[in-house]
C-alpha cells in the first residue's frame, strides 16, 4: 500500500484518462438520447483515505458495447446494426462539441472534504 500512497504511479496518463472517463460519464449524462451509469461520487486523489482514486457509480443492467463484438449470440448483421445505431448517435452530438478529443473538465475539480 506503500507504493500506492507515495503517488509516484498517480501521474500523466494514469490521472488524465481517469478525469477524462469522470468527464466523458458526466457529458454523457447530459447529452439526451444518451444512457450512461451516472456518476454519484468520485475522488481524483491518490492521497484520500483509501488509496487509490474511484468513481461510484450506478450499475445498469445488459452488457459493455465493448463485449457485442466478440459476443456469439449476435449474427454478423445485428453487429453492423448495433455499431450503426451507436455511429448515429455519435455523430448527432458532434454538433456540441468544439472538438473531437477527450473530454476534461474545464475548471479544476474540487477535492472531496475541502
């Protein structure tokens, strides 16, 4: 727990792909047509009081889209089905974003207790 704590390895990539997937969760959120597990707390922190930094959030019942592809149960053309429905709703929220990126937080995240 030591090397945990030291925070050595809570840096660069490791942090930013964590804020980025807080962010990404929370945008998703507000985005209508779009279902996301809504993120009821988080802690970016290496240094709080459990180690590590975590995300609570609501569990939603069906399988990850990342699992459709290797799934045996879909034929070839529910795939392309699936992919197709979740291209046009990705392609309906570009409008509303400034770029394509990942998504951050544009202030700095407030700390858990402060």
């Amino acid at each position: 727990m030591d090397d945990l704590r030291d925070n050595k390895w809570w840096r660069g990539e490791r942090r930013c792909a964590f804020e980025s997937e807080v962010a990404t969760h929370l945008w998703i959120n507000g985005v209508r047509g779009l279902r996301a597990p809504v993120v009821k707390a988080f802690d970016i922190r290496a240094d709080n009081p459990s180690g590590v930094p975590w995300i609570c959030m609501e569990m939603l019942n069906g399988r990850p889209l990342s699992k459709i592809a290797e799934d045996r149960e879909f034929t070839e053309e529910e795939k392309i089905h699936i992919f197709e429905e979740v291209a046009k709703l990705q392609v309906s929220s570009l409008p509303s974003l400034l770029f394509l990126s990942s998504l951050f937080f544009l202030l700095p995240l407030l700390e858990i207790g402060s």
